[in-house]
C-alpha cells in the first residue's frame, strides 16, 4: 500500500522533505501563505524560500489543513518550534487513529522545554512519533547534492518502514532509535553554530573554529547523555555530522546571526531581516535552563545565551575564551 504524507509547512526545509517524499509516495503540503500554495501547484516553485529552485510537479500543496491531515497516511511537522504545539492542537481535529507523526524542527518549547516528539505524545496520545534530522542544508538537496540523514523512532519495525518514504537517489536516510539523542543533536548544535558564527564574523581563524565546535560536541554529549540519549549518537549524523555543517555552511541560519552579531549587527535588526527562524536564538534561554536542571556544565552555550541576552557582547566572550581556566580535556567544562 502506497502512504500518503501529509507536510505541514511551507518553508525551505519542509519544501524540500515534501520534494524528496514525493519521488516515493503521494504528497500534499500544507502552509499558510496562498501565495506560496499558488506558487507551488502553479509555477512548481517556492520562490519565497527556495528561489530559482523547480519542484517536482507531483508535489501538490494546500492552505486548508484539515483537507491535508484527513487524507494523509503519515504527518510531517515543518513547522517552527514557538508554533509547534498551536498546530499540533489543530492537527488532533482532524487526524485519523494511529497515524506516525513526524518532527522536523530542530527547538524547544519555550514556556515548558519540552522536545518537538514530547508536544506530539502530549497533543497527539496514541501516535507513532518520530523524527527526521541531520546534516541537512535545504538548498544543496534541491540542487541534487548528496547528503545523509537520519529517521530516528523508537519502533524499529515503523521507522523501518517509514525510512523508505524519505530515502531517496542521492538523499540517504539512516535509521536509530535513540530518539532523545537524535532530537537533542538538533536542538543544541544550533547554539553552537552562533558560537563559531560570532568568531568567524570578528575575524578569528581555523584553529578558533576548531576549538569551538570540538568543546561544542561534549557540550551536546554531557547534555544529551544527562537527559537520556546515548553519547555515541553525538558522534553520527545528528550529532557531529549536523554540527560541522550548521558550523561551517554559509546557508546556515544559525551561523548567520553569529557573524552580524559578530560584526556589531544588533539581534533585532538581523532576525528581523531574516525570512526563515534561527532556532538557535529561541532554544539558547531553555537550553540553559535544562543543563542548569541536570547540572551540565556548559560554558560555551552560556557565553552565547548572554550575548543573545544582551549581557556580554562577541568580543568580550572571546576575550573571555583567552583568560578561562583549562584542565584535562576529558573532564573539561
């Protein structure tokens, strides 16, 4: 029997799942905007988010979401973290019994630091929940370069199955079901990423860029393994593999906002002219408020939250870097 997937989402990552799904099964995409709706099923075009980008022309799109849950198989939630729970809630109207959902977003709930998998349980009762991560650059896959991701459940009978919706020519889908670790890594490579984005944007070199996301990874690991995800997952594709990619991609959000900070650009200014989300903004005050709960150290997470915070600027953290206390590295904070 061939799954129908419903995406929910219209932005350069949701578009882009919803374009490689569509190889395989039948897709309908549901976003906001009519305009976009209008762009896709017409012109087979995202042009707001995926500009110069042509679509498959199976991949169908819709504004009404109750017409796109109702008949879907399998949903998938590309939607950004602060509106996550706000659609989750209108998904339970419509959805039918047992259908698998399927997180793409990379954040935290704000008000509860919840994981996106842990609003679906508590919306969704009686779901299949999953996700799908990795070292994923929307604009690269469209433009047909490989890359390698991971479906992560803890059923490994459905994400067996649910696996071969999304792999797909030159885009490689792994299977893992150590569904904390896999999420976490999305979540918290994202703060890192405006770590090494501040170096880069006030001229630091390699060496810096090294450190940083090297300490980053046992930053994640501590947390990840504290909050109940294995450590070797931090050293595949959700983990390592999507850190060196938000870290060193000029396509990367996270490390956008990180070089304009880094050049003296103020937070407001640069979100504001951002089309898409950074998560990493977002997840930085709950990402603390999580280590501080578990009692991880996480030194580089800290500097970033207080400069989003408006406590510290680029520079004095890096000074800062300069002057810290440094010990064996197994232990190091």
């Amino acid at each position: 029997m061939t799954l129908k997937i419903g995406l929910l989402g219209g932005g350069s990552w949701g578009t882009t799942v919803a374009s490689v799904a569509a190889r395989n099964a039948p897709v309908m995409l549901w976003a906001r905007d009519t305009e976009t709706v209008e762009d896709i099923n017409t012109n087979h075009r995202n042009s707001r988010y995926l500009q110069g980008i042509s679509l498959p022309p199976a991949l169908k799109a819709s504004a009404d979401l109750g017409e796109v849950v109702a008949q879907a198989d399998v949903i998938v939630m590309g939607v950004p973290s602060h509106s996550f729970r706000n659609v989750l809630e209108e998904v339970a109207l419509h959805i039918r019994p047992w259908v698998p959902v399927i997180s793409l977003t990379k954040g935290l709930e704000l008000s509860s630091g919840k994981r996106m998998s842990e609003l679906i349980v508590e919306c969704l009762p009686g779901h299949p929940v999953g996700v799908l991560t990795g070292p994923n650059l929307a604009r690269e896959i469209m433009t047909g370069q490989a890359a390698a991701s991971v479906m992560s459940m803890e059923d490994e009978i459905i994400v067996k199955r649910l696996q071969s919706l999304f792999h797909s020519g030159l885009f490689r889908v792994y299977t893992n079901t150590d569904l904390i670790g896999c999420e976490l890594g999305g979540v918290l490579k994202n703060i890192i990423a405006i770590a090494v984005g501040m170096g880069d944007g006030l001229g630091a070199g390699d060496n810096t860029r090294s450190a940083l996301i090297t300490r980053g990874l046992s930053e994640m690991t501590r947390l990840g393994v504290a909050m109940g995800g294995r450590a070797r997952t931090f050293s595949g594709l959700t983990g390592m593999g999507d850190l060196i990619a938000t870290c060193t991609s000029p396509l990367s959000r996270n490390r956008h906002v990180g070089v304009e900070l880094g050049k003296g650009r103020k937070l407001e200014e640069i979100i504001g002219s951002m089309h898409m989300v950074a998560e990493g903004v977002k997840s930085a005050p709950t990402v603390m408020a999580l280590a501080e709960q578990h009692g991880v150290s996480m030194p580089i997470s800290r500097d970033v939250f207080d400069v989003i915070q408006g406590n510290k600027t680029p520079t004095e953290i890096f000074r800062g870097l300069l002057r810290s206390a440094v010990g064996s590295e197994a232990e190091a904070g």
